[in-house]
C-alpha cells in the first residue's frame, strides 16, 4: 500500500525547488562580469565548436572552457567564443 503525501508537503516541496532556483539564479547574476555579456546555449557551443555532449563536457571540467549553471541549464559566455576564434 502506498502512502500517500500530505498535500501541504508536496507545495512546500515545489516552493523549496523553486527558491533553489531563483537562488541559482541571483548567484549567477551576481557573478556576471560585465552588463552586456551574452550567452549561449549547449547546443550552440556544440554547434560552433562541432563537439559531441562529452567531448564539451571534458573541456567544461578541465577548465578550459568557463561556463555558468543556472537553474540547472549550462550557458558559455560568447565572448570566450569570439576571442577563441580572433585570435
């Protein structure tokens, strides 16, 4: 028999994930280095780079690569991009 949740924990479990996000969010706004840097998505840097999900991932976590998390979606500053390929 499954029991079943206590409809007022299910709310303050949503709300929990909400602020989690709204929290991810302002910290990654905070971060933001200049007011008109613009990002872009996984599926344009894979796109621009012509990389698979791992092999960006690889660059991601060796550092090679800055990105930002928020709320739960990763975005690459575009100015790395323009840089990279100016130079």
């Amino acid at each position: 028999m499954k029991k079943e949740q206590n409809p007022m924990a299910i709310v303050i479990d949503y709300l929990a994930a909400i602020l989690q996000t709204l929290c991810e969010i302002r910290d990654a706004l905070k971060q933001k280095t200049s007011r008109d840097e613009e990002l872009i998505d996984q599926a344009d840097a894979k796109r621009i780079l012509k990389l698979g999900d791992t092999a960006l991932y690889r660059l991601r976590i060796s550092g090679k690569i800055p990105y930002r998390k928020i709320g739960g979606k990763i975005y690459y500053p575009k100015s790395f991009f323009n840089n990279a390929f100016n130079s």
